[in-house]
C-alpha cells in the first residue's frame, strides 16, 4: 500500500526551506574573495533628460520646405515594360527628362531650371544630346541599382559630371508602366554610397575647410520621394592619416 505522507506544519516547512537555501549560498558567498569575483562599480550616476532652453521662443508659423518637395516627376516618354528598370537606357531616360522642361533656361549658358534636371548647365546638356554621336563625350555615368523604396523593384540610381566638379545624382523608379524621378540632387561629390535602402552622399563642405557633408537619403511613403533623413558635417581627413588618440589614451 503506499505511504501517506504527514503534511509538515508551515513553520517547520518554512525553517527548512531558510536552512537549505542558506546551506546552497555558502560556496557562493565564500567564493566572493577569489580573483575575478563580482564587484562593485561604485553608484550609478542619476540620469538626466534635455533642458530646453528659452521656451518663451515663438513656435515657426511656417514650417521649412522639404528637400524632396517639387522634385519629383513622371518622365514622359519612357516606357518600363515588367517594372524592370534594368530593362531602360539611362541615356535616353536623362534625355527624355531633360526634354520635359526645354524651355526652363537661365543664363548664358542655358541650365536647366529647377524644375527638370537639379542644377544642368547648358554645356552638359549638350553633352547628354550628343551622347549617340560622342559617347566618349557623355558625362552619363555607370548606372547602379538597389531596391530603394522597399517595394521589391530595384531602382535606377544615375549620376551625371558637370563643369566645377559638381556631380547630379538622379534617382528614378518604375511607377505606372513608366519611370518616375523621386530624387535629384548636385554637389561637389567626394563619394556615393549605398547603405541598406539608404543613399548616402558626401560632399564638399564649401566655406568650412577640412570638413565635409554628409547626407543620408530615404525614401519617404508618404511624399513618395527620396528625402535627406540625415544631414550632417564630419571632419574629413586626408587619405591615409589615422586619427589622433585622445588624451585620456596618451
């Protein structure tokens, strides 16, 4: 038959559970002295929020104007069959929107308004014309591709050199049957880079020597352009100079 076990009463269970536990911590506490062993760190330092300053400052009526905002644009002409923008000339696809806005001209040299390619001069947009007839002319560079906008489809990333050094940055993606620009940007470029979804410009920090910008493009769903996310300025070193240590390292 098997055994009934006697239910103990709570202050003995209650002793004995004490007496067990204090038994197991012993080897633990006794190996606090040995080298390695647990240690305090000294008081934690109390955490502090941002104080906002002169909060008596009027709130902005207006608010600033996006990067992205009038800078997009369905390119008329330019078919897409699939979606698949590999499929595309970007010769004929900055051609095509270059030819949108034939009127928009400014100065000697004819550039480009606002409106069409961000800041063509009128040299280069000769150039681009000529591309069929003087390739080695055609200031239309490799194109790349990446999946900006997260929808599955790779985009098409163009970059055009112009006069002072100044490179455009255009940005199109398939949209309708056609191709949508949802980016146009120029700089003195040192380097564009791909990050993720992400594309990261760096520029010359014109005025400020020894530094240059930095600026991180997203696409934005609800503008549905490729926005600056982040903008920044670095301190640029020359090529092969390691940064100094600090002095609490020296």
């Amino acid at each position: 038959m098997p055994r009934h076990r006697t239910p103990r009463s709570a202050p003995a269970a209650v002793a004995i559970a004490v007496a067990v536990a204090v038994t197991a911590a012993a080897p633990l506490l006794a190996g606090c002295d040995d080298a390695g062993g647990l240690e305090s760190a000294g008081p934690t330092p109390t955490a502090t929020g941002p104080v906002r300053l002169w909060p008596e400052l009027p709130e902005i009526s207006a608010p600033p104007v996006d990067y992205g905002e009038n800078r997009t644009e369905h390119i008329e002409g330019v078919k897409v069959p699939g979606g698949d923008v590999h499929a595309v000339d970007p010769v004929a696809v900055v051609q095509a929107d270059m030819a949108a806005h034939p009127g928009r001209v400014s100065g000697p040299d004819g550039p480009e308004g606002p409106e069409g390619l961000d800041g063509l001069d009128g040299q280069t947009a000769r150039q681009i014309r000529e591309c069929g007839t003087r390739p080695q002319q055609c200031p239309v560079l490799k194109p790349y591709y990446r999946d900006l906008t997260g929808d599955g489809k790779d985009e098409l990333i163009v970059g055009i050199t112009m006069p002072r050094q100044q490179t455009a940055i255009l940005v199109y993606t398939p949209e309708r049957g056609g191709l949508t620009r949802i980016m146009s940007d120029t700089e003195a470029i040192v380097g564009v880079e791909l990050a993720g979804r992400d594309l990261v410009l760096r520029a010359v920090s014109a005025g400020i020597p020894g530094y240059e910008y930095r600026t991180v493009w997203s696409w934005d769903g609800q503008q549905r352009a490729m926005l600056p996310e982040r903008d920044e300025i670095i301190h640029a070193r020359p090529p092969g100079t390691a940064p100094q240590p600090s002095a609490d390292a020296r």
